[in-house]
C-alpha cells in the first residue's frame, strides 16, 4: 500500500533519505524490489511512475527472472548506484528539483517490503537474478466492464465493441486498434499461449518464499483463473509474511464470487497469508457511477461489500475512486456509504479498522480529467464533499470516520482543480472531444449522458456547439 509506514511517518522516510543518500542522491530501492507485470503484452516497469518497456523474450526463455531483471532496469540500477537519474523516473525528480524534501522514492524505500530489504539490495548491486518483495500482475485482459476511460487492450468487453464499431470519432480517433498495436500495447489473445505467462509460472515457485506484498489487477482478476490458481498455491503453501492484494470491479458472476468467497474465507481463517486487501474501484454512486464503469450494478457491488465484510472478518477493503469529469455530483453519496459501511464493518471483523479509500484523479484521455468541467461547478462539489468529512472526521472511541490522510487527499482535490492551468485552446479541444465520446457513447450503449448527469446540462450544451463549429470550419 503506498505511503502506509506506520507511525512516525516523517522520522521514517528522513532515515530512509539518509540511508540512500549514504549510496547516492539517485538510489531507490523500487528499482530492485518492486516490479509490475503486464503479461498480457510483455512489458514491465518498477513503480507505475516510469513507462513500462518491454520484456525481452530471449532472456526469459533462459531466465524467467528477466521478467523483472531486464537489461533496461540493471542499466538504471548501474545509474543509481552512481548518483545518477534515469530518465523513466523524472516524476520524482522533478518533485525533488521543487524542494520538497520527500518524493515517491523516499515513500517506497521506506515501506517495510522494501527498507527490510536494503543490505540485500546492497549486497547484490548488478545482479541479474534480483527476487522482488513487492510484485504487481496482470495476467489476462479479461473483463465484462467498458469504463469509459478504460481501454480494449485492458477489457475483452471494450475490444469487442472495438471491432464491431471501430475507434470513437474524437478529434484523433480514440481507442483505435492500429494505433494500439503500433503502440506495443495490444494484449496477446487470451487463446493463445503466452511465453510472458509461462514464464511467470516458471519463477513463481522462486519467488513466493521471498515476497512481502502480491497484487492481481487486471482485466477483473475475480474472473480469471490464474487468480484461483495463486489462490491454491497459497493453501498448500502457506505464507505468514505476505500481504494479498486484488483490484477488482467486484461484479462478477454469482458463480465466480461464491468461489472467491469461499477460498478466500478458508486462506484467512487459516492464516495462511500475513493480511489481504481488497482494492474496489468505484467512480461515484448511483445511475452516474454505471454510466462511468458500464457494466457496474451499483446493488450487486454493495450486495458483494456487504457480504465479504460479513463473512470474512479478517478481511481489508480499500475503495479505488479514479476522480473524473463525472465523479463529483454524486461523491458525497459515495461518502456516504463508506460512512455507513465502516460502521458496519466495524462491529464484524478483526482488524481496529477495515474500510479505506483512495482519491486518485485522473489524466488520461484528457476529456475525461476533471480540469475540462468548469471550475466553479466541480469546486461547489468538492468542497461539499470536504464539509461531510471534516464534519465525520475518524472518531477513535467509534472507530470510524475520515483520517486526517483522506481529508488531506480531498484538499489535494481542490488544490488541483484551483491550479489547473490549461490553455483556452486545449480546453476547447478537450470539450469537443468531451461531447463527441459520450455522444457515441450513447449511441452505442444505449445511454442517455444528459439524464444521469443532469448538472451538466449546460456545460454539455456548450460542448455541443463548439463540436459543431468545429465541423463547420
């Protein structure tokens, strides 16, 4: 979990900043601990911060450990073991050139999977067969949701509307496949064999003693069957330093849940696993939070909270909320029911608190980032949601309420929307584009933009007419 370090949060990442810097001003254990996985296409990164690159075929095919020792991350290890930057990870030099004292790799060296692990990094140095503590995977590309700002080479369900109805018309043609595949991004079928695949297999047994932290994203891991595999393993094998994680859209199947349920209840119950955490993602509430991950049916996902809280008291839930143009009207209600669902959980499970969240916003397609909404609309919306937490801030002797680091999270919200600083032109480009998705959206899901969001009724207007102007140009 990032930037989970406990208590004494500062004097931890200042030791952490003093232990690298004893290496070199560029050293970040994430380099040699920590690695993604997309399977899928064949690509790695450390963190999520540097652009994935590719896996090399010929190496893992000899060494399945090449899936995260390739010769692009031993190269920038070489770098950082000697002071200097690697370009991938300009996201935290530039947040250090600003002179905050603490970027993303002082927060990840300093997280027990990775600070345990510092004389052993030191210790190896250049060595190609670095095992990893903290691993993040996707295995397949399959999924029954078409989030709006999701992509075909991460859901078979938006691949399928892909090829039958082509790229959306934006003002550059959007999820277009050619593109996708020029881009290196397009996931091997689920059909076929996957050297990527069996490669992971190969070094999973190597790697598993050794890991602190396991996450499956995806495609929706709870339909996959790698998932139940990485679950079977874990029964016959079990691991009292690992902490398991998924990130799912939790609508699957009645069939596939009773299953997950199932094993995971036994795994907990067990202890087989240090703790699990359940990484949800859900945009808003009611009919606006559907439109937003369409597939979503916002009384199974509550009906399937409800039920792992209920009958796997051990288990943690950690609410993914990617804050969009179409979050904010109904956030507060979102806020609400982890209100409500944090005091039931409260009264079930083992853990002193077992519901969280996360407030990520997003960047990508632009159209879809907050910053294209006028600023005084969101900003009305924001700041209301703010109101309810300060007023329902975490009541230690309930056990339940928002953190300090949560309201902080909905600050950084405002802040953001306040600092925006995108020219006229791009904003207009980003409200063409704006209209021109959604309206196909509509067309072609059989959904009406205008009711679900009828706080928009304006801005969409304004949008349509700027996508027309353009056409008449």
């Amino acid at each position: 979990m990032t930037k989970n370090i406990m208590k004494n949060e500062k004097d931890l990442l200042e030791e952490m900043k003093i232990r690298l810097n004893s290496v070199s001003s560029s050293m970040c254990l994430a380099k040699w601990l920590q690695v993604s996985l997309h399977l899928t296409n064949g690509k790695t990164h450390s963190c999520y911060h540097p652009p994935a690159h590719s896996i090399d075929l010929n190496e893992i095919s000899k060494n399945p450990s090449a899936l995260h020792n390739t010769s692009q991350k031993i190269k920038e290890r070489a770098m950082m073991l000697k002071g200097e930057r690697p370009q991938g990870c300009s996201y935290c030099w530039k947040i250090e050139d600003s002179k905050n004292p603490y970027s993303d790799r002082h927060y990840r060296s300093a997280e027990p999977w990775a600070r345990e692990k510092f004389s052993d990094v030191l210790e190896k140095k250049l060595e190609k067969d670095v095992i990893p503590s903290y691993i993040e995977v996707n295995f397949n590309q399959s999924c029954q949701f078409k989030c709006s700002y999701c992509s075909p080479h991460l859901s078979t369900t938006w691949a399928d509307e892909i090829k039958e109805y082509g790229p959306y018309p934006t003002l550059t043609p959007h999820n277009d496949i050619a593109v996708l595949k020029e881009m290196e991004l397009w996931p091997i079928p689920i059909n076929q064999s996957n050297p990527y695949r069996t490669a992971f297999w190969k070094w999973w047994p190597d790697i598993y003693p050794q890991l602190k932290v396991f996450r499956m994203t995806g495609g929706e891991p709870l339909i996959d069957l790698n998932t139940y595999r990485v679950l079977n393993y874990i029964k016959s094998h079990p691991n009292s330093n690992l902490e398991l994680a998924i990130t799912t859209n939790l609508c699957p199947p009645k069939k596939m849940m009773n299953r997950f349920q199932k094993e995971l209840k036994t795994i907990l119950k067990e202890k087989k696993i240090f703790r699990f955490m359940l990484f949800p993602s859900i945009d808003t509430w009611t009919k606006q939070a559907e439109y937003i991950r369409f597939g979503l049916n916002i009384h199974e996902f509550e009906k399937n909270v409800l039920l792992l809280l209920k009958e796997i008291p051990e288990i943690l839930i950690s609410f993914i909320i990617t804050v969009n143009a179409l979050s904010p009207f109904s956030l507060k209600k979102l806020l609400e029911k982890i209100l409500e669902w944090q005091k039931i959980a409260n009264t079930l499970g083992t853990w002193h608190r077992r519901i969280f969240f996360d407030l990520p916003y997003l960047r990508s397609p632009a159209w879809q980032a907050i910053d294209v909404l006028p600023q005084d609309l969101t900003l009305s919306y924001f700041f209301d949601c703010l109101n309810f937490m300060n007023q329902n801030k975490y009541n230690k002797n309930l056990s339940y309420g928002f953190s300090d680091f949560q309201i902080n999270k909905m600050t950084r919200l405002i802040d953001v929307t306040k600092n925006s600083k995108l020219s006229c032109e791009q904003k207009k480009i980003n409200c063409i584009n704006f209209y021109r998705f959604f309206s196909e959206h509509d067309k072609r899901r059989k959904t009406d933009f205008t009711e679900t969001f009828p706080e928009l009724h304006d801005f969409w207007t304004n949008c349509k007419k700027l996508s027309q102007n353009h056409q008449d140009l």
